[in-house]
C-alpha cells in the first residue's frame, strides 16, 4: 500500500513538460520518478553533472520543494 502521492513532472524533448504534474501513489520519491518515466532515475546529488535531467519530484505538502532526479 502507497502511503502518500507525489506530483511528478517529465523533461520530454529537451524541456519540461507543458503538461499538470502527474499525480503518483508511490513511496518515496525515487519510486515516484520511476513510476512516472518507467525507468530507474538518480537522485540528483554533487557528484558531477548528469547527462540528461528526466524528472522532477515534488513531495506531497512541499511547497515549491522539488527534488530532480536524472538519468544516468
């Protein structure tokens, strides 16, 4: 059983997705991005720049607090 819903937004094409956020029943915000894009994301982090950003997590009651998670 998921225990909150997270609001997801997708970087298609080069840019975010014009799009509302996606609502996900999820977790944790790791398994939100992967529920939304399908595919294993990272967390975004200081170990260098990532080769393409993929999505965007917004936990729920976060206002304005996102965390980006990229591809690797």
């Amino acid at each position: 059983m998921y225990s909150n819903m997270y609001r997801v937004q997708l970087w298609p094409n080069g840019r975010w997705d014009r799009q509302p956020w996606r609502m996900v029943a999820a977790n944790s915000e790791a398994e939100a991005a992967y529920k939304a894009t399908g595919e294993h994301l990272e967390k975004a982090g200081r170990e260098g720049p990532r080769v393409k950003l993929r999505a965007r997590v917004m936990p729920p009651g976060a206002r304005g607090q996102v965390t980006p998670f990229y591809s690797s």
